[in-house]
C-alpha cells in the first residue's frame, strides 16, 4: 500500500494563479480532510470529506474548494492564490472522524 | 471551540536526560492521540488513549491520560537525537463530531548529542 500520496511535494505560484493539490489514499478510508500548517499555528483544518460526493468545511475555508468524485481521491484547488496561502498542505485520511489520521508527506505552497 | 494547550512550545535538552511534554484542556475528551513529525513529513501516530488515568508505554515513552479525560502528558526517559521531531496531541471531542480530532499547537523537541 502507497498510503496517502500528495503531487507536488514543492509548488510556487504567483498572486492571483490557481491550481490543484492532488491527494490520493489506497486504504478505503471514508474519511478524508485538508490543514494547513503555519509556524505556531499548529494543523488547521480546511475542508473534511465524510465519503465520496460529500464534503463540508472545516476552521480555515476561505479560498479553497475540494470535491470528491470517488473514495480515493480528495482535490484541494486554490481558485486566486495569496502570499497568506503560503503554507505546508498534508491531507489525511482515516476509517472514521475520530480514528488514527494517516498523513501524506505534504506539500510546500510559496506564493509570492 | 475546544482548545488543546500543549507545553512547552519549545524543548531542547541534552541526550540522556527525561522530559515531560503535556496536553492541557478544559473539556472532556472520549479519546487521545499523540503524533510525531519530523521535517519535511507528515504526523504519524504514536498512541491512543482512551480510559481515564490510562497509561501506555512505548519503549522509552510513557503516554498517560488523566482520570477526567481532558489531559494527557507524555514522558520521554534517557532521551535520544532520533526522538527530536514535533510532537502533536489530538483530541476526539465527547459526543463525536464530523469534523473530527482537535489539534494542539504542539511541541518541538530537540535533544542534543
């Protein structure tokens, strides 16, 4: 098993570019959700998904869309990027809310 | 919203030394996971703990969850340099929550050689 794998592992954009944060799980976890992490600011979460076609939003939205067409995967796309969306992205995904969150390796977003 | 207040924020001790590191809240908790990141990865799991006053050892660590269920501390003895990374408590909120778990700021532990 791969576990949770996110592309790209380094992206730098500019104000106002979009793009796309992939996420992918190979363990049917229903489970799956977005933080970002800032010095001193700990995980905060941005969007969670409870299953495929469901998903809702967590402490820090703004600026972010996700979908989830299938169980597998979890898209985080930045519609107008912001030098305050510079941040470390990890996506998680586990069997239930409250179970062990399985991380991927993250992605490092710059945005000038 | 329910708080997770993790102490110290920074920790850096000599190799061989014991330290505690906690995980205060005000509110109740039906469970308890502690995490460790190290750079450049993602979290991963430590622990669960579950019962108050539950205590759980990991080789060197000793994880213990108070009897009312809205602390945890987490004991590290004769402390190694493969034990530095962040070390991160989260909280499953009483009454379950489709958001999920808490999380504390978290704790940068190095240990020097």
């Amino acid at each position: 098993n791969a576990g949770v794998t996110q592309t790209p592992k380094f992206q730098v954009l500019k104000t106002g570019q979009s793009m796309t944060l992939q996420c992918a799980q190979d363990m049917n976890h229903e489970y799956m959700s977005w933080y970002r992490q800032d010095p001193g600011m700990g995980l905060r979460l941005i969007h969670y998904s409870v299953g495929a076609g469901i998903t809702d939003q967590g402490e820090v939205p703004n600026g972010y869309n996700v979908s989830r067409s299938t169980t597998e995967d979890f898209p985080l796309r930045l519609l107008s990027a912001a030098p305050s969306q510079t941040s470390v992205y990890f996506c998680a995904s586990s069997y239930g809310t409250d179970s062990e969150q399985f991380f991927g390796p993250g992605t490092r977003l710059t945005v000038l | 919203t329910q708080l997770l207040e993790q102490s110290p924020q920074f920790l850096s001790i000599q190799e061989g030394e014991n330290l505690t590191v906690y995980c205060n809240s005000s509110s109740v908790f039906s469970s308890l996971q502690w995490y460790r990141q190290e750079p450049g990865e993602g979290p991963v799991l430590l622990v669960t703990v579950v019962t108050g006053g539950e205590v759980k050892k990991l080789k060197r660590l000793t994880f213990q969850f108070g009897d009312a269920r809205k602390d945890s501390s987490l004991h590290i003895t004769a402390a190694q340099p493969g034990d530095t990374g962040l070390y991160l408590c989260a909280g499953a909120r009483a009454g379950g929550g489709a958001d999920g778990l808490t999380f504390g700021k978290g704790t940068h532990l190095i240990i020097q050689p």
